[in-house]
C-alpha cells in the first residue's frame, strides 16, 4: 500500500523531470491517495535562439520602423548582452530608434553657419567736417576749437539732437546754430556763412546745418566748434572720436 511519504517521493520526481512535451498523469491509486501530476514543457532555452529575427518575428513587433526593430532583436539577444554588457546593448538600442528627422536638424544648422554674417555699426558722434584740420585748440581764452575749411563746406552735427537756437549776427558768434543733444549736452557751430536749420528742428548727424563762413568776429573762413555739459564749455577733443 502507498503511504504518504512515498507519494512525496514520487510527486518530487516528476516535478524534477525535464520532459520536453506537456505530460498529463493520472496514477491509480486507491482514490483516498490518488495523485494528479501536470508537467510543463520547459522554456526553450534563450541561447538557441537564432541572432537574426525571422520575418515574421519582426511583424510581431509592433512599436517603431522595420531598422529599429531588427536591431532591437539583435541587441537584446542573450548572447550580445553577454559580450557587450547590458549597458551597451540599451545604448545602442536607443541611437538605432532616434528619429530621422535629426539629422536634417543637424544639416539645417550646420547649413546655417555658412550663411554670410553682416554686422553693421552706427556712430554715436563724429566730426562736423568731412576734412579735419584743427587750427587752433582748447585753451583758457578760446573756450573751444577752430576747424580750418573753405567758405561753402558743409557743416554737419557732431551727434544727434535739436536745434536749440539760431543766430544771426555781425558780430561775435556771427552765423551760429546751437544744438542741444539731451542730458545738459550742447554744441555750437559759429561764423557760418548759411544757416540750413531753423530752431526746433530734429537733426541727425547726416543732416546739413549750414555752411562753413567767416562771419562775426572771425579772421578767415572757418568753424568755431564748442561744447558745453551742464552751462560749462569742455574741451571737444574729450567727446570727438
């Protein structure tokens, strides 16, 4: 007769066999010890695997294109996550599904650095003749410098700013314009032989406040420049470039 020590036996026997095929077993025992066995086919064995996917392997797989799903297969092959490390095996896997776009992104801006690059530049002061010849400088006595020219040269302004008065005389100054250019920074263009501005006007430094004269209190033709900060005359070499 069967006893129970010997069921166990038995039991941990075919628990322990390796068949190939599912094996249904029905033992007859006397129904008080009769014992049911069920044995699964035991999982192929993954280093049988082939390395290259079928076809069919490959439709099976539903997420990204026919490349990154072959690579996939390859890489999460048992035997290439042996040789190369699981690290390096996801490594590749995630560069082999990168989008194709990138690499147009990359073309557009490597494209890009080949475009022609302008740079433009805008001074903020300047002289106010296009030929300079300084006659006679910055002192106690001459609150400003002299400009040597030609009676009709144009006379230009040495920043942007608003014409702040205009002058008329025989003396002095003669022809003068003052410009006031913001921040308590004014410029005054004297012995001018023609006034172009009229008071109030917005001028740039491309605009044509008169010509250069001998007008008022001057020997020969040429323009008296001064500059004042705050109702004191500077020295206009200190602001020109």
């Amino acid at each position: 007769m069967y006893n129970c020590r010997n069921l166990a036996i038995l039991r941990d026997f075919f628990v322990s066999c390796k068949a190939a095929i599912i094996m249904h077993l029905n033992i007859n025992l006397p129904a008080k010890y009769r014992l049911e066995l069920n044995l699964i086919k035991k999982r192929k064995d993954l280093d049988n695997e082939p390395l290259i996917p079928s076809l069919g392997k490959i439709r099976r797989t539903r997420t990204g294109n026919k490349i990154s799903r072959f690579f996939r297969h390859v890489f999460e092959h048992k035997n290439i996550k042996k040789i190369l490390g699981t690290n390096l095996a996801f490594l590749i896997l995630g560069a082999s599904i990168l989008p194709s776009t990138s690499a147009g992104a990359f073309e557009g801006e490597i494209n890009n650095v080949n475009s022609p690059l302008v740079l433009t530049t805008e001074k903020g002061i300047q002289y106010p003749l296009k030929a300079i010849k300084i006659t006679q400088g910055y002192r106690f006595f001459h609150p400003g410098i002299d400009l040597d020219g030609t009676t009709g040269d144009a006379v230009y302004p040495i920043m942007i700013g608003k014409v702040e008065g205009v002058e008329y005389s025989r003396f002095g100054y003669g022809k003068s314009v003052t410009i006031s250019h913001g921040s308590g920074t004014m410029s005054l263009y004297a012995h001018l032989s023609k006034i172009d501005v009229s008071k109030g006007q917005e001028v740039d430094m491309n605009t044509k406040i008169g010509e250069m004269g001998a007008s008022g209190r001057a020997f020969g033709d040429h323009l008296h420049l001064e500059v004042h900060e705050n109702g004191h005359t500077i020295n206009p070499m200190s602001v020109l470039p």
